[in-house]
C-alpha cells in the first residue's frame, strides 16, 4: 500500500456539511464512519481508511489564513499566459475559508484507486470545493485543471466562488421536463455506449433557462468565426497577419462584428505577438460557430462530436451573405426544448471525456474532447447556464 495526500478547499459556511456530503458519497462503500472533532475517519468494506483532517475559519482562523496566503504566494511565482485567470484563482485562494487534508492508501487495484478518486471530485462538486494534487495542479471538481505551479490551466475563464452553502441552495428544483430531458440524454448514451453519471443534473432547469435570441446567436457566431479565420492565417505554414487581418476587416464591413466583438478577442487580435497557443485556442472557435450556426437554424445538423466541424460549409454561410439580416432570413430555429435537449447532451459528453482524462483512459467511442469541450461551451452561453456572464466570463461545470 502507498500513501496518498489530497487537500480539498472550498469556502463553505457550515463545515459540518462536509461530513454530511462524507456521508453520503461514500455511502455505498463504507463499512464504518466515526467523527472526532476536526477528523473524519471512513473504514471501508476492505478495511482500508480514507481520513479526512478538517481545518475551518470558525475555530482555526489563523491556521486558515497563514495556509491560504502561502499558497496563493506560491502560485503567484508562476508565470503565465492566462493572467486573467490567475489573477482569478489568486483571488479564489485567499477566499478558501475551510481546507480538509485527505489521507487514503492505494494499491496495485486501478479500478478501486479510480473509484476513490472520482469520488473525491464528486465530494468536490457537492461543496463546490477544488482538489489540490501533491504535484500542486488544482483541478475543478470537474477534474479540470484550474492552475499549476507551472502556471497551466485548461480553462480560458474563471469566475471565483463567494459562499458554497448559497450556491448549492441555489438550484431549483427539477421539474417533469427536466427530469424526462436527462433520461432521453441517458438512454441516447445508453445506445452509443459512452459512460454517464445517473445523477448530474443539467446546468439550468427548463424554467431558468434564458435562452439568446437568434440575433445575439448569429452576431456571436460571426465574431468568432473572424476571430477563428484570422487564426487560422496566422497558423499557415508562412503567416501573413496583413492578410489575417484582410480577413478580419471584410467580416467587419459586411457584419460589423467590432460592435459585439468581446474585450479578449479584440485584443488577441490587436496584438501582433500573440502566442502559438491563443492562435490554436481561437482557431478551435470554428467549433463554436457550428453550434451556434445550428442553434440558429441555419445548419440543419450537429454531428456527433468525433470529427471537426466543416470549416468550408461554415465559410461559405458566412461569405456568401451580406449582412446580419440575411443571415436571419435563413432557416428556422430549433425550439427551446430541442437546444435544451443539445445544450444537456454536450454537458454529458464533457463528463465522459473529464471522467475518461482522470482515470488516465481515451475519451469513450471515439469522442474528440476538444470539439466537446468547445460545444459545451457554447451552450453553457445559449441556455444561459451563467445568468448575465458574458461570453468570456463563463464557466462551464460537468
């Protein structure tokens, strides 16, 4: 057996619903559970132990912010190409009120150490807390990388949590529609053989959905596929930005895409010195168009998540109308329940393709994660899973 360290963080207000979500996550497993002041200890049925060592601001108030500081000192040191980000996690460290220090062992058994693991990250979701590995990688409880000591992160925004006990009371309660949208995603995954979660809820019931108007849906898809065109020019083999930017200015004369244009891609493309990576990040947006593009009726398919998008087909839409109002004049919407439907099937997907990345495993049936990821996205930012947050300030959750 070797011995491994996980530290959960979160900012939760009542630090007894920890031992509570304990509990009940473990539940199918745990032969014994005893709690000790600050210590949790859970004997599982193979009488091995996973310990968990809480430390709350309540009664460790000094503890809590000599420990926080540390570690936001040490992820300052890290350079970065996502500022923005850090600067977020940053702040989302020095608001950590509550950290529990998780102790189990693991052996030869792969399938029990994925078991743990996993779920670690759903105790992680239920008080929407992070998990920080001994490598120093904090990952979401999504199992996404949220910022390394290298100054890593796999996600392009982050907004920091205030109060993990509001935010869970938060959900409304599903309702028929909401419940019946799960089982047809499930049983879709059930025939196509890709892994789901029985229980994950999709981002926003069918009531607090606030769906974009089809404007705003094709104003936003012809930004990014500029943003995406220029990238793809500055991605050639001998780069011309005077012609990426050609490119640019024609979507801008004929959408007038600079009037919606996000702060982040305006100045990704302001700037002449942009990394090799943001050219890569913004050429991916091609993927976002396509959704947006369907989501507007105006490409009739979303094709199943294995291949990139037809960039030519989504080229051509946009290089052979003239004007927003054209665009409108194209095709017919789907209705609310069917982007719902989409919007709660990509969220699936990116569970299966995180869930595969965690336990070191392909993403099922041939599954691309980028282009998932991407999808996913998007429709975070349709169905209005955000609220009000605009296109570069959300976050999607699996």
């Amino acid at each position: 057996m070797q011995q491994t360290n996980i530290t959960l963080y979160t900012v939760i207000g009542n630090p007894a619903g920890i031992s509570t979500a304990i509990r009940n996550i473990f539940s199918p497993v745990t032969k014994s559970l005893s709690c000790e002041e600050d210590k949790t200890t859970l004997v599982f049925e193979d009488d091995t132990q996973i310990i968990f060592n809480l430390s709350h601001a309540q009664n460790k108030a000094e503890f809590i912010e000599m420990h926080t500081s540390g570690m936001a000192n040490y992820f300052a040191q890290a350079e970065t190409d996502k500022p923005t980000v850090k600067e977020n996690v940053l702040l989302q460290i020095q608001h950590f009120n509550c950290v529990v220090g998780i102790v189990f062992e693991t052996d030869e058994n792969e399938n029990r150490t994925h078991y743990i693991t996993n779920t670690l990250f759903d105790l992680a979701a239920e008080v929407n807390g992070f998990l920080l590995y001994p490598n120093m990688h904090i990952y979401t409880p999504q199992g996404k990388l949220l910022y390394s000591s290298e100054g890593k992160s796999e996600l392009e925004s982050f907004a920091p949590i205030a109060n993990a006990d509001l935010l869970h009371h938060e959900q409304a309660e599903e309702a028929e529609a909401d419940i019946q949208r799960r089982q047809r995603s499930i049983a879709l995954l059930q025939e196509q053989g890709i892994p789901y979660h029985e229980t994950l809820r999709s981002e926003v019931t069918e009531s607090e959905a606030l769906i974009q108007t089809r404007e705003e849906i094709v104003k936003r898809a012809a930004a990014l596929f500029a943003v995406a065109v220029y990238s793809e020019v500055m991605l050639s083999e001998n780069p011309d930005r005077k012609e990426a930017l050609t490119y640019f200015y024609k979507m801008d004369e004929i959408y007038g895409i600079n009037n919606w244009i996000t702060d982040k891609e305006a100045n990704y493309v302001a700037n002449p010195e942009a990394t090799q990576q943001e050219r890569i990040q913004f050429v991916w947006q091609y993927e976002n168009c396509a959704s947006l593009l369907w989501s507007a009726g105006i490409i009739e398919e979303l094709p199943y998540p294995a291949e990139i998008c037809n960039v030519t087909a989504i080229a051509e839409i946009f290089w052979q109308n003239k004007s927003i109002e054209e665009l409108l004049s194209k095709g017919v919407s789907p209705s609310d329940s069917e982007i719902l439907d989409a919007a709660d099937l990509s969220l699936r997907y990116d569970w299966a393709c995180v869930d595969a990345r965690i336990n070191k495993k392909e993403a099922p049936m041939k599954l691309d994660g980028g282009i998932v990821m991407e999808r996913h996205y998007t429709f975070h930012w349709i169905i209005g899973a955000s609220k009000e947050a605009t296109w570069d300030e959300i976050q999607p959750n699996t």
